[in-house]
C-alpha cells in the first residue's frame, strides 16, 4: 500500500480489501456504509463500519484519505440508474398482496399494490403501473435477488437523507461531540447490526422528517423514501417523474390521508414500539431498572425518542403495535424479588425461539464491549493500569493509541520498577520517542532493560569472553571489580588493573617485596596487603603508591575499607586502623591469641574472627572490645556483618549468628559437613559455600534452611567462591566451573563457565560480579590451566529498547 492513498469516498472493494485489518467482507461493509450515508466526510467515520475500530484506522493513516464523495448516479446512464430504483420498488412485495408475492417468487408483473395509512389502519391500494421499463429494468425484474438488493439499497440512502434532513441545524453539532460521547456509542453498536438491517428483521431508530401515521411499518417508510430519492436522483426519465412525486413537508400527515396517496408513495414513521405518540401523554410504563413509574410526558418522549436515536440497541419489531397489557406485565415483573426475576427470565428465554434468543444477546453483548478505560479520567485509567503485571502492561499498549499513551506513563513504570527491586533510571537515558511517535517512558526502558539482562542470564548464548593474561603462572589471590576496573593480586608480588570493557591491562602495580593475599578498592584507590607485613595504597589512575603503611608483625591476611579508614587483620593476632588519606595508624586493637583471619567493619564497629575460634566485636575509637563470641569449637575462616546481626563461619562444619549488641548466639545453622569457605549476607538472607561441594540459603532470623544448592548438577569439589543477587546464585567451585543458580526455588539455571582442564587439576578461584558482567580468576596448581581473567558480558544493546 506505500506510495498511494486510498480515499475512502470512491475506492472500489478490491482497493479496500489490500488494506491492514479489513479483507473483502469489512470492504464491502465500507461500501455499502458510503452507499447508504451518501459519502463518509471524514476518514474517523469508518468506526460507523460493523468491524473497523481505531486500531485498523491507525495501521492504515499514511495511506488513507478522504475526498469528496460522487454518487453513482450522477457517474452512470441516468436512465439505467432510474430504472434500477424502479425496478427495485416495483419488485418489492407488499403486505396482504397474492400477486405480489408471486411475482417476488416467479419474477413475473402483477398488479401493484402500495399501503396507503388511513384512520383505520393499513389499506392496499391499487398502484399505477409503470408505463416503460429499460431493458435493464426488465433484466432486474427477471431477477427478484437482484431487484432487492437494489431496493435495500435505496431504502437506506433514503433512510439516511431524511435523517440529515430532520436533524439539519444539529448535524455538526453531534459530530463535534466529545470522545468519550464517540467511544460510547460505539462500543453500545451491536458488531452486526449492518447486517440484520440488511435482512430487515431488526428495525433501525431513525428520526424521519415526514410526519408518521398510526400503523405503517419502518419497512413501507422507507420504501417510499427509496421512491422519493430515485425519483429526484434520476430526473431526466420523464416515466419516473410520473409515477414517483415528492411529499410536500409542510402537508400535514391527516390531509395527506384524507386527500388519497399517490399511487406510487408510501407514508413513512418511525420505528412502531418506539412511537410513543400511540401513548396517551399521561400514560406510565415501569422500565425495567427503575423502582418507579414513567411518566410519558412531552419532554420526556422527546428525551425518549433522542436516547433511543443516539443509542441503537434498543431494536423491537416493528411489525406490531405495542401490547395493551404491555405495562401492567411489566409492572407485575417490576414487583417481583430478584430470584423471581431470575426464574421468571429463564423462563422467558426457554420459551424464545432461536431467533428472539439472538435478538436478545444483541442487545447484552454490546454493553459488555465498552472501553471503559478511554472513558476513564486519565487519574483512574492510570490507577486501573497499575494493577497489570508489566507483561500485560506490554500487551495493552498495542491495543490502541490511546492506551498506548496510558502505558507510556513514567510513574506507572517506575512503581513497576520499584516493586522490581530497580532504584535508579540510567542518568544518560533521556524519553525519547519510540516508533508510533509516543513518548517512551525512561523507566519503563529501563524495566525492559533489565528484563533483558536476566534472559541474558539465563537463557541467551553466552559471548566469547574476554581472556585477561598476566600474572603468568601463579595463583590469584584476591579479586576486586567495580564495574569499569578489575584488580587482580597474585603470589607473584604485584597487582594488575584491567579495563573492565577493553581487557587491557591498564597498570601493574609494583612495590611490594612479598605475595599479595588481600586488597580493597573504592574509586580510584586501591589498598594491599602483603606477605611483606605491610599495607599500600595506590592511585588507580596513574599507578603510583601514595602510601605505604607498617606497623604488622606478619603477614596481612584480611582488611575491609569503609570511607577513608581501613581496618586490616594480621597474622600477628593484632587489627590496625589507618587512615588512607595520611598513611598513618590510627588504632591497634590486641586481643586475639591466634592469627586473624577475617574481618568486617561498618565505620562504627570492627568485628574480628580468628584462629583462636573466638569472634570479637570492638569499638575502636577507645580500642576496646565490646564482646567475645565464644561457641565455635574449631578455627574462624569467614565472616559477614549488616550492623545488626553478625555471622562466623568455622572449620566446625557450624555457622553462627550473633546479636552484635547484646553478642548473644541466636542461632546455629548445622547443615554442612565441612569448612565453610565463604559466605555473603544481604537482608537477612545468607548464602554460604562450603567445602562439602554444597551451597546452602538461610534465613538468619529465623534460622532455617530454605534451599540446598545440590542435585545431578551439583559441584563436584570444594566451592571456593560466590556471589549473589536479587534472583541469581554464582558459585565457583575446583572442580572448574561456575554455575548459575534461582535464589529463590535453588534450582539449576546453567554452567556459566567450564573449564576443559576441571577434573583435572583447573581451578575457578574467585568470582567477582556485577548487573552484566561476570569475572572470574582461573588457574591451575599443577599446570593444566594457564592462569588468567575471563571476563563475560551479559550486557544488552540499548538501541534496541
């Protein structure tokens, strides 16, 4: 359809049918809705179309257009087009006429018949017959099929000339009313009402502009209107303007009667169970709905007749008058309970032929197609929304425009986003417009975002990785990354500063004189502690050691920095507090008895645990240890501290946790079989490798196990390393592989990492990771496995989003 525009007022069905959405049974539909309003005069007018909504119009915009309408009267033979009206008028049966209906069935002419309304009711009256026929028109005689199609035709474009004619000055009026107005009706259309006006079983609520008479059928009305327009369309057939002569709207409709109906017209009125002038204008009726009476006065006939136009479900037959004891069963219903308006409606229904019982869902199944949520105040629409699970709030956007904008909203997403777990939009991100010209909201790209990074986690194919080589053939010994940087320390005396995104090495920092077993960085500082029994801090950006600090008696085996103070533990049994910003030594907390072998500090206590199997909380400010923590009954190797609770870690096979204020033992986590060789804790969820091969998750306050981490695809050595997240486990293991695990159910996502030399002396040493990037130090003891960095990115495109 790119390259040319489609107007909608001369298109034929086959252009139609190419467009998005529509097909050749709605392109008809379209036709015969030009057809019958006599041209669309605007491209919004094909809701009015049994099966085009907002959603087909907005596929086909760029291609759509709207011109002025040409009838097809005035593009063919003037003569053939009367003939067909004529034709089609002549071949349409009337009520209470054998011959007419005969020669509906055999296509043969009989005498005419027309109605004629009088005071009495319905009257056949002899019509005058026709003088000439074309030999079109003898053809569309010879075929009934044919004659009424081209009769309902009519019926319609007449139908629709005296409706713009009685409603004239309101017209515009109405088509500027308001969108939810326009929502409305549309959504109260029954999706097939065009058709069973078509089979003119079901009535159609039309105001007329000719003034009705008591008994003639919406059926004769409008054949009579079908006369009068093909008689005024075609007036150069001199045999059409004989037979067919225009009412004159100022004659009342009883002078009409009294003086005799041109034998060729019919007196049109409105639809029979709505004419509610057969109703005395003191008259009640109980609508169903309503605890009381109505009053059938002026205004609210009017009122009445209005609601009814605006709104066509309400489609009664129009064959019969209604019912003298109409209202008083209504009434006797009114007065019923709700369970015998039930039963009494079963009964009803059971009693309906299938016909009537299609009739009736006609009428129900359009109210329950509304979009409530267009006619919603933005405020509720949005508060409605809020309660959709982010996918659904995916699927809702491609139903319309406007919903589309609703779904765009920034708030809405980042409520989605803060029940996620995500805090903070990209500061790079600005709302950008997406494809259909909304607004995208930055938060919801951001959702979408991170969407995408945990399938990428768990699914996708995982890219190359990065390989970092450089410490040749020694062991790693500890592990920093922050995102950009990677810092490695090894046995071989330096530290190595990677980028994170390229894989170069930025800086080898050397100094010290021993191996390198601990290190901290925070920004552009990085701290080590050595085998030298010294401290130094380096600037990450040029290399250079801004301090060296002494002080230790043996080796530095553990440190944690907070802020610009950094607590380091010795094998000396001794803690120092030094302040990085001046090299110096603040505090030395003694206590200890054996060497110490972790350490945790929150810039207000320092916690200790050691080989002497104690833990020991301390106030280093007076140096002063607040708590001794005895209950292990073996060496302390790891540790973890929120503030509020303390966990040890011991070669007991036991795990301890500590109140840090009162240093009573809350709990004793047994589970494991063997050193616990790390542990991480956040929000009261702990997370511990051991040297069993098992990984376990507890919650600390209430002491449980809530998942083991084994199975079929278990480690199959000592874990040595791990990480965790909001909804993943990473465990690092000698056996040389790092699996991904759910935190939450503890099952097996995948191998993130095998290294063809595990099983057989390669090694995964530690594991640092962030949001998208994994990084892992691997090597080997025996020379099975060259010793390096492997960096993997998960990582999404952001263009894409």
């Amino acid at each position: 359809m790119s390259g040319r525009r489609v107007d909608i007022n001369s298109a034929k069905v086959d252009e139609l049918a190419t467009l998005l959405g529509v097909g050749k049974a709605r392109a008809e539909a379209i036709v015969e809705r030009r057809q019958s309003i006599n041209g669309f005069s605007s491209v919004q007018d094909l809701t009015s179309v049994p099966g085009i909504g907002n959603s087909v119009i907005d596929q086909n915009s760029n291609v759509l257009s709207c011109g002025t309408y040409t009838s097809h009267a005035s593009s063919t033979t003037p003569s053939l087009h009367s003939n067909r009206h004529a034709a089609g008028s002549s071949s349409c049966p009337t009520i209470g006429s054998k011959a007419s209906s005969s020669s509906l069935r055999t296509g043969t002419s009989g005498p005419k018949h027309s109605m004629s309304a009088g005071p009495s009711g319905i009257k056949p009256t002899a019509r005058t017959p026709t003088t000439s026929f074309s030999a079109s028109a003898r053809r569309s005689n010879a075929s009934p099929v044919r004659a009424r199609t081209s009769a309902r035709k009519s019926i319609l474009n007449a139908a629709k000339a005296s409706s713009i004619g009685s409603q004239g000055r309101h017209g515009k009026a109405s088509r500027r009313q308001g969108c939810s107005a326009a929502i409305l009706h549309k959504f109260s259309t029954p999706p097939y009402s065009g058709r069973a006006t078509r089979r003119n079983k079901v009535s159609i609520d039309t105001e007329d502009s000719c003034s009705p008479g008591p008994g003639v059928s919406l059926r004769d009305s409008s054949r009579a209107s079908s006369s009068s327009t093909a008689s005024s369309s075609a007036t150069s057939s001199s045999t059409l303007n004989k037979s067919c002569i225009k009412r004159k709207p100022s004659e009342p409709a009883e002078e009409r009667t009294q003086k005799g109906s041109s034998p060729t017209k019919r007196l049109c009125r409105p639809h029979d169970s709505l004419n509610l002038r057969h109703l005395s204008p003191t008259s009640t009726s109980i609508l169903p709905g309503s605890n009381s009476p109505l009053k059938f006065n002026s205004s609210r006939v009017a009122q009445y007749q209005q609601d009814n136009i605006e709104t066509p479900r309400r489609r009664l037959s129009s064959r019969l008058q209604i019912p003298p004891n109409l209202n008083e069963w209504l009434k006797t219903f009114q007065n019923w309970n709700v369970p015998e308006q039930r039963l009494a409606l079963d009964e009803l229904i059971n009693h309906c032929e299938p016909t009537l019982v299609r009739h009736v869902m006609s009428i129900i199944e359009p109210q329950f197609q509304r979009d409530f949520i267009s006619l919603l105040p933005r405020e509720l629409a949005l508060y409605v929304l809020s309660f959709l699970e982010p996918r659904d709030l995916l699927r809702a956007a491609q139903t319309c425009h406007y919903w589309r904008i609703l779904c765009e909203d920034n708030l809405l997403w980042k409520e989605k986003c803060r029940e996620a777990g995500i805090d903070e939009v990209n500061g790079k991100q600005t709302r950008r417009r997406s494809n259909s010209g909304v607004p995208r909201s930055p938060w919801k790209s951001m959702y979408l975002r991170q969407h995408q990074i945990e399938y990428n986690w768990r699914f996708a194919d995982i890219k190359q990785p990065k390989v970092l080589k450089g410490h040749d053939d020694h062991v790693i010994t500890c592990l920093q990354f922050n995102g950009q940087r990677i810092v490695s320390g090894s046995d071989d005396n330096t530290l190595k500063v990677w980028s994170a995104t390229t894989g170069k090495c930025l800086r080898t920092l050397v100094g010290h004189t021993g191996g390198v077993w601990s290190s901290q960085m925070s920004n552009n500082i990085i701290i080590s502690g050595s085998t030298d029994r010294t401290l130094k801090v380096w600037n990450a950006d040029t290399g250079q050691c801004i301090h060296t600090l002494y002080g230790h008696t043996s080796t530095v085996r553990c440190m944690h920095l907070h802020g610009s103070k950094v607590v380091s533990g010795s094998r000396d049994a001794t803690l120092r507090v030094w302040d990085i910003e001046t090299g110096q030594c603040l505090h030395v907390l003694m206590g200890h008895v054996a060497a110490v072998r972790c350490v945790q500090y929150d810039g207000r206590r320092v916690v200790s645990g050691a080989y002497d199997y104690t833990v020991k909380v301390w106030n280093p400010d007076n140096e002063e240890c607040l708590h001794t923590l005895q209950g292990h009954t073996n060496r302390v190797y790891s540790l973890q501290f929120d503030g509020v609770h303390i966990v040890s870690g011991s070669l007991d096979t036991s795990i301890r946790v500590w109140d840090a204020e009162t240093g009573e033992c809350k709990h004793t986590l047994m589970g494991h079989q063997s050193l616990t060789s790390g542990m991480e804790l956040k929000d009261n969820i702990l997370v511990s490798g051991n040297a069993d091969s098992t990984v376990k998750i507890w919650d600390i306050t209430s002491g449980q196990c809530l998942q083991t981490l084994q199975g079929p695809n278990k480690h199959q050595s000592a874990v040595t390393c791990l990480q965790f997240s909001k909804k993943f486990v990473i465990t690092s293991s000698d056996d040389g592989t790092v699996k991904l695990w759910d935190l939450h159910t503890g099952e097996f996502i995948r191998n993130l990492v095998t290294l063809e030399s595990g099983g057989s002396g390669g090694v995964v040493w530690r594991v640092r990771a962030n949001q998208t990037k994994l990084v892992c130090a691997v090597g080997s003891r025996n020379g099975t496995e060259d010793t390096k960095l492997l960096v993997l990115d998960f990582d999404v495109d952001t263009q894409r989003l």
